[in-house]
C-alpha cells in the first residue's frame, strides 16, 4: 500500500519535471547521451553532409546538429540545456569570453591542433586565448563590409559608408537584423576605430547617425531574407554583411558584390570549442582536428552556400590544388592579392561585444531604430 | 425511476462537454497562467529565474519601441480588418445568395482549401511576386510599363494579411448569409425597399454577429500575425510579434516578451467583448 | 366586372419545371380572392409574380389599368404576408410595421405615429417597443398584417399566412382577416391548401392544379357543382362513379353502374357516359328495416371507420361493388351499431348528385 503511493508520487513527479522541462524551453535531444552521436551547437548548415560526411564516415559516428542564429540566442540555448546536452560548439570569438565566463569551455592543449599552419596571424588569435591558456580553435573567418548591388553602383561609388545616405539609396538600405554587425559599420563610418569600444558620446554620436538612416531604410532582414534582398533587388545596399552573402550570390548569376569602404570593414571569425563535461571529448578533439585539417578547411570554405575564408595555409594550398577556380573567387591564392591583403593593411577591425556599454544598451538602440 | 431522467438529461450534455474544457484547461488556460507568471521572472545569465519583479512590465510598457509597435500593429490591424471586410463581403454576398447551390459548394471549397495551406509559402509567393525583380515587375517591363516598388510598404503588408484573413472572413460571411432567412430581402423588397436599402437596412443588421465575428477574427489574426511584417515589409517598422520575437533574441527575454504577449491577449479580449457587446445589442435589452 | 387585376395569359417556366401555364384572371377592386390548390399547382408562383417577386417568362399583369409587369417588386405597391410572416428580427415591433414608412422616405414622427395607429388597429397597442421574439405567433402575424397595411395599399397579398398557427387561432385571426377586408374595401388575394380557409374567407375562389387554373366561382357555386374530377376531389367529393345512360326520365338519366341503375339530374342521350359526384353530406344510410325511396339508389357496404371532428363524423364505407364512400353527418348518438365490419345501406336524393361535365 505504502508502496504504490509512494510509486505513484514518484510518477506524479516525474511527469511535473517533464512538463517543467518541456515549458522551460530547454533542448534535450533523445540521443544526446549516445556514444556515436556527436552533439554541436553551431550556425545552421554547419551539419552540411558537405561538411560533415567524411568526419562520420571515418569516426563512425553521427553529427548532430542544433542550429542557433546570433550569440545571444546561443548562450541562451547553452544556459538552459542540461550539462551534457552538447559536445562541441562553435561560437563566434566575440562570444566566446562569455562562455569561458560561464565555465561553459575547456581548456584546450595547443599541441593537438595544427595552429602552425594557421596564417601567423591567427595562430595566436587574442579572443581565442584566456591567460595564455587556449580555448578555442579558429575554423574560418571572413569580413563585413558594404555589400552592393552592382547594377545599380559601381565600386567607387560605394568607397565610403557614406553611399547609404546619398537619396540614391533611399529606401534601398537593408539590414541584417543583428544589432552587432550592422551597428559596427556605422560607428566604423563615424571615424570610430575599433568601432565596439567607444565612450558615452560616442556612442551617442552612433545613435543618431543610425537613425538618421531610418529614411533610407528597406527593411530588417533575416538570413534568409538577406538572399533574397540583395538577389531580387529588395535591398541595393546592405552594411555588415559580407562575401558570406554575395559570394554565393554572385556565383549563382546576382549582380551583388561586397567591399570594404575606406572607413574600414569588421572580421567575424568562427572557433570550435570543447563544451565542458563532455564525455565524448575525444570525439570532440577529432571533430575539431577534422575541420582544422587541410580537408576539412577547404571542405569549409566551399561550401555552395556559405563560401568563407580560412586560417590555414595547408588549407590555401590543397584549395589551389584541388579547385583552382574555386581557390580564385575565395582570394585565397597564395601567389596573388588575396583576403590576407586587407587584414595586413589594417582595414578591418574585430567584431567585439560593447565595451563600454551593456549589450542591452545597443539592443535598445537597435530595436528603437527599427520601431522609428 | 421518473425522477432520474431529467438529472441524466442534463447529466450527458455536461459530461460531452468535460474533454473539451479539459482542452481548454490544458492547451489555453494553463499555458496562459504560465504567460503571466513569467511576467514577473527575471533572466540571469540567459537564464530564467522565479521571482515576482514588477519591473518587466515598467520596462515594456514604457519603452518607446513597444508603444510605437503597438500602435502601429493596432493601425495595420484595423487597416487590414476594414479591408477584408469591404473585399470579402461582396463576395460572400455573391456566394451565398446569387450562386446556385453546386456553384456555392465549389466555392466554399474553393475558399476552405486556403485555410489549410500553407500561408508562409503564400507570403514567399508574394515576395517573389512583388519585389522589384519579380514576377510583377517583369510584366510591367515587358508591356513597357515603368517600375513599381511594390515589395516594403503598406501595400505589400496587406497584401499579405489579406492572403491570411480574406478567405476565413469571406466564408464567415458567406455562412453568415446563407444562415439568414432569405424571405427577409424579398419581403424588405415587396414592402418597398431598393436593393441598396435591403442591403443596408436588413442584410447588413440580419447577419450583425456574423460581421462582429468575421470583424474579431480578422483583426485577431492581422494583429498577431508574423510571417506577412516580416517578409513582405521587412520588419520595418516592427509589429508586436515581432517585438516579441526580438525580445527573446537578444538576451533571451522571455519575460519581457511574455509581458507583451500578455498585453496583446488582453488587447484581443477587449477587442472580443467590444465586438460581442455591440452587436448583441438586441439581446441585452430583452 | 372591371379588372383590377388581370393577369394576361401568364407563364412561368424554370428549367425542367412549368409552374405556371397560359393563366389569365381578372380580379375585380375590392374583391377578397383565394387562389387554392395542392401544393406545387402554381398557386404561390403566381402570387410572387403579382408581387414582382418572380419574373414571368410569358404574359402581362396589369394592376389599375397599368402593366406592372416589368416593374421592380418596391415600386409595385402590392404588400405581402408570408406564411413565415418575414418579421425584421432585429427591428422592435413599431420599426417592423414603419418599414414601408422609412423605405418611401417618411418623417420619423409620422412614422411612429402612423405605426402605432395600425398596432392598435390590430390590437397590439402599446407593444410597439417589443422585440419580435417576445410576442406569440398571433400577436407576430397581427405586425406582419400591419407592417403590409401601414402604406395604406390597394392591394394585400397573402401567401398561406394562417397555416403555421394552431386551429383556435386560425379561425380567430381569419375573423379578423375578414373584419379588416370589410373596412378597408382593398383587393385580397389570398393563396392557401386549405379548402376550409378559402371558403371561410373568399368572396371567389380559384382552383388550381398543374399550373393550370381548374374552376373559377363563389366557394358554394364551386363545391356544389366542380367542373371536374379534379375540383371535386379537392372538394373532397372523392367518390366518382362513371356508367352509360340507360334511359331518360323527366330531366333524370339512368345510369347502368356497378352500383346498379342510379338516377343522376341530367339529360344525355342513351348510350352515353357520365360522370357524377355526391356530397359527403348528402348521403345517408338507411335504418334497420328501412327501404330506399323510390327512384332513390341503394347501395350496399361495410363500414371501415369513423372519423369524429368535434360534433361531425366521418364514416369511410366499402361498397359491396369495392368502391370507397366517405359520408359526413351530425353526430347523432346512434352510431353504436356502426362498428367496422358492420353491414350497412347508402341513399341519396338523385337530385343531389352533380353530374361532371368535363370528367
């Protein structure tokens, strides 16, 4: 008798924790304990079979991915799944403080990865290492700069930033509804340098010049939006995006290119990390191993739908090899002006958080530039 | 047992009832309840937290970017309420009382089968159609016409809602008058009515709740609506959805994007009642 | 008789369906006229017509002298009432009977003071602020009679406006029908089934059938003498008996029938065939012992059953011949012996009998 209330008290609770965890918006996909099953929170489409393929194949293992758009919807995901939930992450670098912050990381030993073949550059890339210590892995980078469309400019008409508020472009600016990118590219057009570490009247300087864009704007776009924009003529220019955006586009037959603007442009870089607790951490360090290799970088880089530049030279290399024309769109030819021209020159800043305001701060300022 | 039959009698109806409330309990109120709770949680590190903070709603409710959306998403809702009621109407008048009857049961079909299709897909549809190297603007040149900007605006906005709202309001119409008694117009006919004063002075009051209920659910879905501010006007300016999904994005929000949801149910309650009061009018004063 | 409705050879066909065929009628200012028969006999099509409800497909209608036969149904002038009498639900009782009033563009005071002039004319004073849904079906048909009267109409069309009410109030509603046809002095036209309503209140009464007119004439002139097998069946004279003229007897033919040698008040020459009808009432069954008059028939069955309607009964009789009789008389008390089975002797007064003239 004592026995079956008990049992069904247990039940009674069980079925309450599963409400409050189905309510409770946490992810927990049924095999995330499975021993060949790889759990990555990553961008969507980084489980591209493309991608991917090879990796499972060899491990004999399954890649499962769950997508995130945007930093602050990743943490949030992080923060509410149950530890053990995810093996892997890869996260943008600006982003990743914020997870070692959280103790969300581990730490990685530089010796397993191939940071030597890394552009000098980036072997010892700053948002990647903790006093001295390595918790994340460079997979691809690339740059945000003013994409254009061009049947409607010609490159020199959109050297400058300032192109977005010529009448030209009224109602033709479009925006990646991401405050981080796209706030970057007009504090970079108000002289600010680097454009996410700026003071109290700066950054009300930024305000302003942000919404005095609102005459000229076309619309706040999702990714998917953003394609279709620039591709059907919605949108003629759009800030802070980049070759991720137009590349493809413009393999595909758009008339859409991206430039960096005198002003100077953002790099957005993309890291594995090891999430901490894992108990696939040796799967983990072989997924990353995998992505870092020369395969696997040049693999990255083409994907149809998502062209990218990457760290590693070996990478640049094989690329070359393997598919030259490829190798030629990407400027990621060693023996010719290539993306590394631009980071040499200094033109392009590191996207960062707000440093010197809260987040919230800027979230604000996007969300009343887009209700203006 | 004569006395147990009028019991049994009132018994049944309220024990068919139980599964639907049970339904309600389940999938509107007890979700609801939890809106609300939520309101006053707060988010630490991405994380939500039981607590009782009033200052989610100070926040919401006095922010400019929320009373902007909301009176904005109000207008577009009205707007597109108006809207499809003078579009659906005639249509629902021709379907219901001009057709015959195996014409009116295609076109009920014709109109039900909307409902259920995918109205995401419809929007894509219409972005492709409207925007400036689409399908619209193409025929435009090829018949020497100059361009249109026809994708990110008011236009475009509702044309989209009206893909949402036209077919379910134009067949609460069409139900509305084939539910009211036909005789009515002809003997407002034979007592010396013109047929813009049948329409005026005896279909539109005869079918009154069917225009409240056709008028609700069309505001209701124009205000909650999503996909249409979001892809046919590129969220500019933002609706309540929106801000809703906004919120949530950037620092996981919930309770503040709880806070305007809430707000929005209690504006479609209003809404609801307003609706109901008036065109019950004829029943309060019995 | 002047015509101050006539209808001219008026049709009406829907697809597969001639509801109305080559109707011509004259129906004269004042006159209280019943358009009666089955149902689907045309008798509401041609009414709807009349009110411009239905467009003809044939023929005119002329009202006054004037062809209103393209004239839009709210410039005609013929107010109805409609079996589901068609009261506005959502108009209290005065702004149901100030309709017309409002539609030609009265003043809101005339309005109202001409609408409660009629609710008291049908006894409904001081109702006027009610919703329909709280009266009773008398009191709902009293507003729809006032609702069609209030524009003061030379005309009242009436389609089966009594037969959704119960007997008690039938009668008394058709009492006032009557009173209100008296002051008023305007045309009624008036379709209904009913046999009894049609006779209780028309001064003529139209017989129809299939779209065809049957019989024209006062009520009695149409039951004492229907022109057919048809009218004398609506008349519930259901009993035809059909034999050859035996001989000829001082305005009586003999007919040779099943039934025998029965005498009929008609002269046609022998050899010929002959239809005749009895009424209900005016057969008569023969007391034990009892022999029929001379020159009377007598016919012979068996009692089916009794039918009593208050103090009238009916009583189905088989003739020995197979025929079916239905006889109607006073209940008198002395109907004991009259089970069913019973052995018993019909008789009528040969001079009764109405001898059809196009069978």
């Amino acid at each position: 008798m004592t026995r079956q209330i008990d049992l069904s008290r247990r039940g009674f609770i069980g079925a309450g924790a599963a409400l409050a965890a189905g309510t409770s918006l946490r992810w927990s996909p049924a095999y995330a304990q499975e021993p060949q099953v790889l759990n990555y929170l990553s961008w969507p489409g980084n489980a591209d079979p493309y991608l991917v393929a090879e990796f499972e194949a060899e491990n004999n293992c399954k890649v499962a991915i769950k997508e995130y758009v945007g930093g602050d919807q990743m943490l949030a995901v992080i923060n509410q799944s149950p530890p053990g939930s995810f093996d892997v992450v890869l996260a943008d670098a600006e982003y990743l403080h914020l997870l070692k912050e959280a103790d969300f990381i581990e730490e990685l030993n530089p010796a397993d990865y191939p940071l030597q073949d890394f552009w000098p550059e980036f072997q010892k890339f700053p948002l990647h290492w903790f006093d001295d210590k390595l918790y994340a892995v460079m997979t691809d980078f690339g740059y945000l700069g003013l994409s254009y469309n061009t049947e409607v400019y010609k490159p020199e008409e959109v050297s400058s930033y300032a192109a977005m508020w010529e009448p030209k472009a009224t109602g033709k600016v479009g925006f990646f509804d991401w405050y981080l990118p796209s706030m970057g590219c007009i504090s970079l057009s108000n002289g600010n340098r680097p454009p996410f570490d700026i003071d109290e009247a700066a950054f009300e300087a930024l305000k302003e010049k942000l919404f005095s864009l609102k005459p000229q704007t076309a619309g706040f776009y999702t990714i998917a939006d953003i394609f279709s924009s620039l591709r059907n003529g919605q949108a003629h220019l759009i800030p802070g995006i980049g070759e991720w955006v137009t590349l493809g586009l413009r393999l595909d037959g758009a008339p859409v290119d991206t430039i960096l603007p005198a002003e100077g442009g953002i790099q957005w870089t993309e890291s594995m990390s090891i999430v901490k607790g894992t108990p696939k951490a040796d799967l983990a360090r072989k997924f990353i191993q995998y992505t870092t290799s020369p395969r696997g970088q040049v693999l990255m880089a083409t994907k149809a739908d998502n062209k990218k530049s990457i760290p590693s030279i070996p990478g640049w290399k094989l690329l070359a090899e393997t598919m030259p024309d490829q190798a030629e769109v990407l400027r990621l030819q060693l023996d010719k002006p290539n993306v590394m021209d631009d980071w040499k020159a200094g033109r392009v800043a590191l996207r960062q958080l707000p440093q010197q305001q809260a987040i919230e701060d800027w979230n604000d300022v996007w969300s009343e530039m887009k209700s203006l | 047992m004569p006395g147990m039959a009028p019991i049994r009698r009132k018994a049944l109806p309220a024990l068919l009832g139980v599964p639907v409330v049970l339904w309600q309990l389940a999938f509107f109120v007890l979700p609801l309840v939890f809106l609300v709770v939520i309101t006053f949680w707060k988010v630490r590190n991405f994380k939500l937290e039981p607590a009782f903070d009033l200052g989610n709603w100070e926040k919401v409710l006095t922010s400019t970017p929320f009373q902007r959306a909301l009176v904005y998403t109000g207008e577009v809702a009205l707007i597109a309420t108006i809207l499809s009621m003078l579009l659906a109407f005639p249509a629902a008048h021709a379907i219901a009382l001009r057709l015959s009857d195996k014409a009116r049961a295609r076109w009920i079909a014709f109109l039900i089968i909307p409902v259920f299709s995918s109205y995401i897909l419809k929007v894509y549809a219409w972005q492709v159609v409207l925007s400036p190297g689409g399908v619209l603007n193409v025929a435009f040149g090829a018949l020497g016409l100059p361009q249109a900007d026809l994708l990110g605006g008011m236009l475009s906005l509702h044309i989209g809602l009206l893909t949402l709202t036209l077919p379910v309001v134009t067949l609460i119409l069409t139900f509305a008058l084939m539910g009211m008694d036909k005789t009515l117009i002809e003997a407002a006919r034979n007592l010396g009515a013109s047929r813009a004063q049948v329409l005026l002075q005896v279909t539109l009051p005869a079918i009154k709740p069917g225009l409240g209920l056709a008028a609700v659910t069309a505001f209701l879905m124009a205000f909650g609506d999503y996909a249409s501010p979001v892809f046919l006007t590129g969220s500019n300016p933002p609706t309540l959805s929106i801000l809703i999904v906004d919120t949530v994005k950037s620092g996981s929000q919930w309770p503040r994007a709880s806070v305007i949801g809430v707000s929005m149910l209690a504006i479609l309650a209003l809404a609801f009642v307003l609706v109901q009061l008036a065109t019950a009018k004829r029943e309060v004063q019995r | 008789m002047t015509a101050y409705v006539r209808l001219e050879a008026l049709e009406m066909r829907y697809p597969g369906h001639h509801a109305v065929k080559d109707l011509s009628l004259d129906i004269a200012a004042g006159e209280f006229i019943a358009l009666m028969g089955p149902s689907g006999c045309g008798k509401s099509t041609t009414l709807r017509m009349i009110a411009g409800l239905e467009q003809p497909t044939g023929g005119r209608i002329l009202i006054g002298g004037e062809d209103m036969t393209q004239v839009p149904p709210d410039q005609r002038g013929t107010p109805m009432v409609w079996q589901s009498l068609a009261l506005f639900p959502f108009l209290t009782v005065e702004d149901n009977v100030a309709f017309p009033l409002k539609m030609r563009g009265d003043s809101p005071a005339f309005r109202r003071k001409t609408a409660n002039e009629w609710l008291d004319k049908v006894g409904l004073g001081g109702m006027g602020k009610r919703n329909i849904a709280q009266l009773s079906g008398g009191q709902r048909q009293r507003v729809a009679i006032a609702r069609a009267l209030v524009t003061q109409p030379s005309i009242l069309l009436l389609d089966e406006p009594l037969s959704a009410l119960d007997a008690h109030l039938r009668v008394h509603l058709q009492t006032e029908l009557s009173r209100l046809h008296r002051e008023l002095k305007i045309t009624f036209i008036y379709v209904t089934h009913s046999q009894s309503e049609a006779f209780a209140l028309a001064d003529r009464v139209v017989v129809m059938a299939d779209g065809v007119i049957q019989q024209v004439g006062a009520p009695r002139d149409v039951y004492r003498a229907p022109v057919n097998a048809f009218v004398a069946g609506f008349m519930g004279m259901n009993t035809q008996v059909t034999g050859k003229v035996a001989a000829q007897d001082g305005g009586l033919s003999w007919l040779d029938c099943p039934e025998g040698r029965i005498a009929v008040p008609a002269s046609a020459p022998v050899g010929a065939d002959l239809t005749f009808v009895i009424g209900t009432d005016r057969i008569r069954l023969l007391a034990a012992g009892e022999t029929a008059p001379q020159g009377h028939p007598s016919v012979p069955g068996r009692v089916v059953g009794i039918e009593f309607v208050g103090s009238t009964q009916t009583i189905f009789i088989a003739a020995d011949t197979g025929r079916d009789y239905r006889l109607q008389r006073l209940d008198l008390g002395d109907d004991a012996a009259l089970t069913p089975g019973a052995a018993v002797t019909m008789t009528w007064d040969p001079h009764h009998a109405w001898v059809l003239p196009n069978p």
